[in-house]
C-alpha cells in the first residue's frame, strides 16, 4: 500500500469572498457542458473520463486523450486489503445493503492532475455493497432524524420529528409553514424531486454561507468511520448530502467557510455526474466523469478551488443499486428510485 501525501494547503479566501462570483472562464466552462449532449462533448473539451483508465494494460493510460495522458498521475493506491477491513465495519453497523455476492477487485489508485494542483482522484473506491449501506444510512437512519440534520425542506415546510421518508405511506402530507405560499406536500413528491440536500454535523447556513457559531450536532459516527478509514488526514464534523436528479446542476461556487485546510471529501453514489473545478486565477479547468463510488479529495490549492455539477446523466446508476428501496424498512414503491438520482457526499473538517 503507497499512501497519498497530503499537499500544502494555501491560506483560505476571505469569508466576504463567499459571495463573489466565479470567474468567466468557469463559468463558461460549465455553462458548455451544461448544454452539451449525453454523450456529446464540445470538441475543445476533454472530459476525464476512467473508463478509459485499463489497470491490465502495459501502458495503463494508453486510451486517454493526449491532453489527460501528459497530466494524469498515478501518485499512489490505497490496500484493497486495508479498505475491504473498513468496509466490512461500516456495513456491520450501517446495515441495510442490498443483497449481493462478493466483489473482486484490486488496490485503489489515487490520481493526480496537474490541471487542479491538491486535487486527488480515486475511481471505484466504494464496492457497490458499501455504497448501499452508505445510502441506508444516510438517507434513512440521518435523513429520518430530522431534529438533529436540517434539510432544504426545513425552510418551507412543518417537518416532524423524526420523519420516516422511505417507510411512512407515500401519500403522508407535509404542511406548508405560510400556506400562501407553497401548497401541501406529499412524501411522494419530496422524494421525487423536492428534496435536495441533507446537512449532517456542523450546520450550514446556505443564506450567510457560514456556520452557526453554536456547538454542532455530532457527525454521525459510522460514517465518520468510513471516512476516516479511506482518509485519515480528515476529521469528519460537516458534511452535506446532495440529491441529484437528470436535469438538476450546481453552480460554480467555493466552499472557504471552513477554518480548517485539511481536505475535503467526496463521494458519489448512484448516477454519473460531471465534475468541473478550477483554481481561481488560473485558465485552466477540469471536468471529470463520476461514477457510482467514485470518490475524490480537493486538497492543498484545490481545497479552494470553483467546482461545480453542470450535468447528471440519467440511466447510469449501477443496475445492482436501483434495488435499494429504503434499506428494507422502506416501501417497495421505491424499488428503482436510485435509477433516477445521484447522492453526493461532501465531507469538511471545520476546524483543526
């Protein structure tokens, strides 16, 4: 097992840069390919894609175009060994996977990319069975305990504690805080397209763009685990849940409200989505193709870099993952849900 060496890390932008927009070659960037076809890219844009990656091979980047090929590096690789031990604790105690045979597959590499200094990528990390604990555990046992981890619905709507989204009937109403403006809505309509994001641990207000100076919730402690298990650098205390459907992107934005410059962690589940990041004041930007259990670390210069979600492709989820209905307490009505979404994890060290 090599490790990946952590790379230093700039001091953060002011908090007042929090609001200022992306630079134009960003924005341009991810409006292109927010625009772009499936399966379409415009011409003078490279996206990374792993697919492409053939670990069997002499040359194992021989069928990346040129511009990957002469920036892509192989820094390291995680023991296959050392994660199948942090797997295995994760789904003992999260639970709720979907039934599956076991997976053969080999050390995990970490690329770089010189495009984005600090910026760590590791296809594959997650086997698909951890992946369905995750969503177990994330979207039942946190999304539930919605006294202790907000979610977007909070602002709008009477939500009760706790609320049993995947177990509770479909039809069960949440209630509009001012009526006058917003109607009633079902569970069934929450899940399909409303929810958008879960905040787990440390708070964050999306308005101010800071976080409460009160102390926080604790971070759930298996996924913390987890985390810290694939990345010990990082110690888990905020972490937001997005929720993805096609159609759905997220704009260029930094996330420099953290006093800690340890790294941040994220980790896709279920659907592709298309990753752009770029360091501010420098030309050039990168896109990447996520897969489910894809995962990458922005560190050292790209700890602060403008990324965003300009497109998810929809029939992509990993055909074993649309069985996951709620992690058995759920309603069979859910059975295929995953095939129209992507769950992206962002896990933040708030402080040293």
């Amino acid at each position: 097992m090599t490790t990946a060496t952590p790379t230093a890390t700039p001091p953060p932008p002011p908090l007042g840069h929090a609001h200022h927009a992306p630079p134009d070659h960003i924005r341009a960037f991810h409006k292109k390919l927010q625009r772009a076809g499936p399966d379409a890219w415009p011409e003078d844009i490279a996206v990374l894609d792993f697919d492409q990656y053939d670990a069997s091979a002499d040359d194992p980047l021989r069928r990346f175009p040129e511009y990957h090929r002469k920036r892509l590096k192989l820094e390291a690789t995680l023991s296959r060994d050392h994660l199948d031990r942090v797997f295995s604790r994760f789904e003992a105690v999260a639970g709720g996977g979907v039934p599956l045979g076991a997976e053969d597959a080999g050390d995990v590499p970490v690329f770089t990319h010189d495009s984005v200094p600090g910026l760590q990528i590791l296809p594959s990390l997650l086997p698909i069975r951890t992946q369905s604990s995750l969503l177990t555990t994330l979207l039942t046992v946190a999304l539930d305990d919605t006294a202790t981890h907000r979610n977007n619905l909070h602002a709008h709507y009477s939500i009760p504690s706790p609320c049993s989204f995947f177990s509770s009937p479909p039809d069960t109403i949440l209630n509009p805080l001012d009526p006058t403006v917003h109607k009633p809505l079902t569970l069934s309509q929450a899940l399909t397209k409303k929810l958008r994001w879960v905040t787990l641990g440390g708070q964050y207000d999306w308005t101010l763009k800071r976080y409460p100076t009160t102390t926080p919730p604790s971070f759930p402690g298996d996924v913390a685990d987890l985390v810290t298990g694939c990345f010990p650098a990082v110690t888990p205390q905020a972490a937001i849940v997005n929720l993805y459907s096609p159609g759905d992107t997220l704009a260029p934005h930094r996330d420099i409200s953290e006093a800690s410059t340890k790294g941040l962690v994220s980790v896709s589940v279920g659907c592709t989505g298309v990753f752009v990041i770029g360091c501010d004041g420098e030309e050039e930007v990168l896109g990447v193709k996520l897969r489910s259990g894809d995962a990458v670390v922005m560190g050292g210069a790209s700890r602060w870099a403008w990324h965003s979600v300009p497109k998810v492709l929809g029939g992509t989820c990993p055909a074993e993952l649309e069985a996951w209905a709620g992690g058995g307490g759920g309603s069979s009505q859910w059975e295929g849900w995953m095939k129209g979404k992507r769950i992206n994890l962002n896990v933040r060290q708030m402080w040293d």
